[in-house]
C-alpha cells in the first residue's frame, strides 16, 4: 500500500458501503425468518400430492435454505468490510500521528510511488558555522527509528487490505450460483482460516517430512477448521486432488499398525480430513470443481507409500472411500462418483464382488480401528448415510438396490449398506436431528417398499437382517409406522392412522408382514419396532384427543383402531420369534434386554433433542388443519412417557417382578405387555387431554381391541408365510 493512499485516504465510502450491507443484511435477516417461519414451515405441513410432493415442496425447501444463506453471506462481508475499514482508519491514524511526531524532530517523510517512501532529515540553516560539521537537524537513529515504524504499519495495513480483499474473493467464489453458508466475525478470523489452509497443505505435500508432534499439530489445526468453508476449500485445493490422495496413502502406509496413543491420533486425524473435504465438497469455485473432477478421474490410479515394498497399493477409489466415513458431502459430488463405483462393482457380479476390490490391492489398510478400507463401498455408502438426498439418488434403481443387497452375502458392507439405507428412507443423516424430519417422499416410500420385498423373499430374503442390517431395519420400520399401520388397517383408515407420508398407502401387507417377522428376529430390530410402535401410538393418541374433530365418529372407535393395531405389529414380532424357537436362549434373551435398553437410549435422545434420525414420521399429520407433533411435545407428551416406561423396564401392574416386554416372556407375556403398555399410554394421553372416561371402562375396552389385534396376527402372518404347526 502506497504511504499517501493510507495518508490521505478517503474512508467515507468505504463507511458507505458498509451501512450499505448492514441494511442488506437486516433485510435478508427479515427474509430468512419470514422463509422459515412461513414459507417452510407451512410446506413442511401442507399435504402435498403429485408433482408438488417433489418438485415444489423440494424447490421450497431449497429456497429458504437460499435465504439463510444469503443472510450468512451478507453478514459475514458485512462485518469484514467493517472490521477491515475500522483497522485502516486506525492504521491511517498511527501513520499521521508518526509522520506528525516525525515533524516536530524536523524529518520529512516522502511518497516515492509502488509501496516505497523516503525519511530524511532537515537541512539546518546554520550547519557551515557548526564546528562539530553535523549537516542535519537530527541523527540517522531518528531517521532510521521513523523508517520502521512507518514500515510497520504500512505493512499491517496492506495486509489488512489485501487478506480482507483474498478473502472476500473466496467467500463469494465459493458458490457459482446462490450464496455461501461461511460465516465469520470479522476480518481477522477469515484471514486466519485460510493461513491455517495454506500451512497444513504445504505441510500436507512433504508428508515423510511430518514428525509425531507436526501431525499432532496438524491435527490440532484441522479439527479447528474442518468446518470452515474458506480453511477447507483452500486447504483441499492447494494439496490438489492426486495429492490429497498421497498424502493420506503416506499417513496410512508410514503408521501402519499404530496402538495405543498413535492409534488413537491417527484415528483422529482421518476423521479430522473426512470433515474437512466434507465441508469443502460444498464450495463451487473453480479449483475446487478441478479438484472433484480430478480425484473421481483418479479412482483406478495405484497409490503407493513412498517406502512401500509392494509395487501394488491402493486405488484412488480405496483411498477416497476411506475418507468418506465423516461428514456430509456435497450431493453433486456423491452422484458422480457414486455412479462410476456402481459401475466398478457390477464387475463382479452378486458373488464375486469382493474379489474384485481385495484382490491384489491389500498391501495397505486404509482405514485406523475399523476394517481395512479395500472395499471403497463400505466407505462410500457411509458417506451417503449422512447425506440423505444422495442416498435417494443411490438406491432409486430397484435393480441396484437388489444386487447391493444381495452381494452383503459375500462382503462385509451389510452394516454401512444398512446406514445408507436408513438415512435414504427416514431423510435424515446418521446421528442428525431436525426440529421437525421431513415427510416420507413417494420415491423414499417406494424404495422402502423395494426393500421389504427384497426381505421378504421367501428363498433368503430374511438372511439379510443378518449381516449387520438388523439394527437399520428396525428404525426403518420405527420410522414408516403409520405407512405400516396403513397397511394394516386397510382402506379408509387414513382417518384414524395420521401420516404426512406422500404415499401413506405405499407398502403391501404381506411384503410388511414378512418384513417386521425377519426383522423381530434380530434384537436390535425386534427392540426398535417395538419403541417405534409404541411412539407412534403415543402420537396419535396425541393428536386424536387434542383435536377431536381429526375423525368423524366415536371416540371408542378411535381408541379401538389404535389398540387393535399395536396388538397386530406387536403380535406378529412376538409370534415369529416364538416360531424361531430362539426366545427361550439366555443368550438371545440377554442381548434382547440389552437391545432394548439401548435403543431405548436412542429413541429418548432423538425425542429429547427433536423429531429426528430414524424417527421420520412419528410425528403424525392429518388432513388440513390437523395438529402436527412438534419438537417439544414428545419431551413431556404420551410418546416420550412411553419410552421412559420402556427404557426403566416398569413392572407391569399386577405382575410382581415382570417388566413389560423384559425376562425372556413367553407369547402370553409378551401379549401382557403391549396391552398394558397401550393401556398406559391411553391413560396418560385421557389425563394430559382433561378428557374424562371411565378407567376400568377404557381399559376393557382397551384390552379387548389389544387382544383382537393380537390373535389378527396370527391369521395375518400365517397368510404371509408358512410357520411350523
């Protein structure tokens, strides 16, 4: 920066500028809450059909979340243009008052063009008569002293400058169209962010060179600015996209078989570098849609540690996949590379998939603690599992999805497959929460009703539970209860079984009854069908007695379908674990109460924290003016108390040292427990409603309907498959 530019600098329109964005960003402020509040809200309610469940409600969503962004964008320019125009008119200041103070010590300072200056000192009128000869009014310590001050705050201040004007051209080049979610204080932090990048990349680019304590460091740093927009896009587009995958190829083959302390850093660090491209998937600058296109080029390059002994190490895809296990990547992103993986694998057909990415390329293990990373799919689909449009995407090919199912019979990817399933169907991201989950789409219900077919295949379709999905396909089915409800209840039960699914009647009765039977038989499973029947009977009786008008008839008839129904699920899981003779084994029956006990924590820390991962639709909507659950009301509503029940394993009433659904009980057991469990639930849900109804009368008739619904599942699952006699 020029002396005189900063001398004589004319910050008034830069203040200008800055009201400017101040009222810019009020006003986007206003347009974010009015998006929100009214705009989303109200599509998120709104009972959509046809082309508008999709298209619209997709193009509405989007847009508000265009609208905070722009607020983001705006506010983050906003304060940096302040921040930015506060340092210059302080560093304007310093150089006055220096220049000033060098006056008044008879030095003159000059503007000698392109960044340079001059200090001299005064010629004195009288130096011909000074006998000591001194020509000047002062020393060169003076002149010198001056020279540096001045230097010192030119040089802050075109730093000031020019890291404000960098980062602000990358904050605005991170989305081609639309605006950038990055948000930062001031000046300051921005310019610190993409340092901290330029830093870890150069280090990132000579990795023999990095000691235990710079990966320290380095990991320290990451784990800072893994979520930083600008840290992560300058970061990853500096290593480039071949580098990225070296560097990491490096980490992996010089720390191989790491224990203890080690372990545990590297372990950190993959995590910390998954963030971190995650978050820099998502930017839209030109280098960093290089830098996409390059590493999905890279997918079948050999990437080998510099000091490796085998001339085969690991593909670009291996590679890449071992980075995918954290955060959320950029849909686009997914979908490209997703594609040409797809591809890959159908080499090998259903039975030969794990020979084509073990074979030959196990000379590293790509992944710290968990598995080896030789099959890119385990990682990829794990990536989808917290992006849930993606995973959409990914499994809207019945015929993929299919033979992705059927190849968990010879690879170990059942567990992650099972997680990109989950978040696919549900819509919400493995580990997230939403203070209200989307609505199920046609197309997420179609593919769960794609997936239930293939479950409920009689020739293997139930060994699938088996390989590592038990656990995803319980919360899936937690998650579709009034869909399955639907299916259970028939025509015109829509009134009482409540659903903001766009295809609510979507799934087929024996495709779910098969479905629910092979899922109660993993523990994991059979323990989230049952949360998941009881919070979405909770729901409804939510619902159903704070807004009596949701159906046209009597009461009874209400309390009657919502019992019949949770004797019906809740029978044909008990019934087919009897059929599997497995429910009198200590072992099963342990991991049973140990299964409940921990999705019981799952389940009450999704409704604590807000309608969210594997819970989709259990907050029930009706037809228009229907009440909708919110956020808050399972934390104290009939749901929430019917997991607390479940989770401290209350004694059933009249049964000393029974507890609903615990203690290896037998059907009639079992049977005992949905039917006191629902009488609760009534009871709790008649008392918080000020709804006055015989006790005795209500639990009669509420035990009767269980019973009914019991004893229907039996008929409704032999229909469905064939059991032993």
């Amino acid at each position: 920066m020029d002396l005189d530019a900063l001398r004589h600098g004319d910050f008034s329109k830069l203040g200008e500028a800055v009201t400017d964005w101040e009222q810019m960003t009020k006003k986007l402020a206003d347009l974010q809450k009015d998006a929100e509040s009214n705009l989303k809200a109200k599509a998120d309610t709104a009972r959509w059909a046809g082309v508008n469940a999709t298209v619209s409600r997709e193009f509405i969503t989007k847009t508000a979340a265009e609208f905070a962004d722009a607020h983001t964008q705006a506010d983050s320019i906003t304060k940096i243009l302040s921040d930015t125009r506060g340092e210059l008119i302080s560093y304007q200041t310093q150089l006055n008052a220096a220049i000033t103070r060098g006056a008044q010590q008879h030095l003159t300072v000059i503007d000698t063009g392109e960044g340079t200056f001059t200090v001299t000192g005064n010629t004195r009128p009288d130096w011909a008569s000074d006998p000591s000869g001194r020509t000047g009014a002062t020393d060169q310590k003076a002149v010198d002293d001056l020279r540096d001050e001045i230097q010192g705050i030119l040089t802050q201040a075109t730093q000031s400058d020019s890291s404000a004007a960098k980062v602000l051209r990358l904050l605005v080049d991170q989305a081609k169209y639309g605006f950038a979610d990055a948000a930062y204080s001031d000046r300051d932090s921005a310019a610190k962010a993409v340092a901290a990048a330029e830093k870890l990349a150069k280090m990132a680019k000579n990795p023999a060179d990095m000691s235990l304590d710079d990966i320290k460091n380095f990991n320290r740093t990451m784990a800072t600015y893994s979520g930083d927009s600008l840290f992560a896009e300058r970061f990853t587009t500096r290593l480039g996209a071949k580098g990225t995958l070296q560097f990491w190829t490096e980490m992996t083959s010089a720390h191989a078989g790491a224990k203890g302390s080690e372990l545990a850093r590297m372990k950190s660090l993959q995590n910390n570098l998954s963030l971190t491209l995650a978050t820099a998937s998502f930017s839209d600058s030109e280098a960093m849609r290089d830098w996409k296109k390059n590493l999905v080029a890279e997918r079948n390059t050999n990437f080998r540690g510099t000091d490796a002994f085998s001339p085969i190490g690991a593909l670009g895809s291996q590679v890449i996949s071992s980075l995918m296990r954290a955060g959320q990547y950029d849909t686009e992103f997914l979908d490209d590379y997703r594609k040409s993986l797809f591809k890959a694998d159908k080499v090998g057909g259903e039975n030969n998939t794990d020979a084509v990415w073990v074979k030959g390329y196990d000379a590293l293990d790509l992944v710290f603690g968990d598995g080896n990373g030789r099959d890119p799919l385990e990682g990829l689909f794990e990536g989808l599992s917290h992006n849930p449009e993606a995973a959409v995407h990914a499994f809207d090919s019945k015929s993929d999805l299919d033979r992705l199912l059927a190849t968990t019979a010879y690879t170990d990817r059942g567990p992650s497959l099972g997680h990109a399933l989950e978040a696919a169907v549900t819509g919400v991201g493995l580990g997230d929460s939403m203070a209200v989950a989307p609505p199920h789409s046609e197309t997420q219900v179609r593919i769960m009703a794609n997936i239930m077919e293939a479950v409920a295949q009689p020739d293997g379709g139930a060994d699938l539970v088996g390989r590592g999905m038990g656990e995803s396909f319980g919360h899936m089915a937690a998650s579709y209860m009034p869909e399955i409800s639907r299916a259970f209840g028939g025509p015109n039960s829509e009134a009482i079984f409540l659903s903001p699914s766009d295809a609510p009647a979507g799934l087929q009765r024996t495709d779910v009854t098969r479905f629910l039977s092979a899922v109660s038989l993993d523990p994991s499973g059979r323990a989230a069908i049952i949360y998941g029947e009881s919070i979405y009977t909770g729901s409804l009786l939510d619902a159903h007695l704070s807004d009596p008008s949701l159906f046209e008839g009597n009461r009874d008839d209400v309390l009657k379908g919502i019992a019949r129904n949770a004797g019906i699920i809740e029978g044909i899981s008990a019934r087919s674990v009897a059929d599997a003779d497995i429910q009198a084994s200590v072992e099963t029956e342990t991991a049973y109460n140990e299964s409940l006990e921990d999705q019981g924590n799952f389940f009450n820390t999704v409704l604590s924290a807000g309608i969210g991962y594997g819970t989709a639709v259990l907050a029930p909507s009706g037809p228009a003016g229907a009440v909708y659950a919110g956020a808050g009301g399972f934390i104290t509503g009939v749901a929430g108390m019917a997991v607390g029940r479940l989770l401290e394993g209350r004694e059933l009433e009249g049964a000393m040292d029974e507890a609903v659904y615990r203690n290896g009980q037998d059907l009639s057991g079992t049977q005992d427990s949905v039917n006191q469990q629902t009488q609760w639930s009534v009871q709790d849900a008649l008392k918080q409603h000020h709804v006055n109804a015989p006790e005795d009368g209500t639990n009669t008739l509420i035990g009767n309907a269980v019973n009914e619904g019991w004893e229907s599942s039996e008929t409704i699952l032999r229909d469905s498959q064939k059991r032993p006699n």
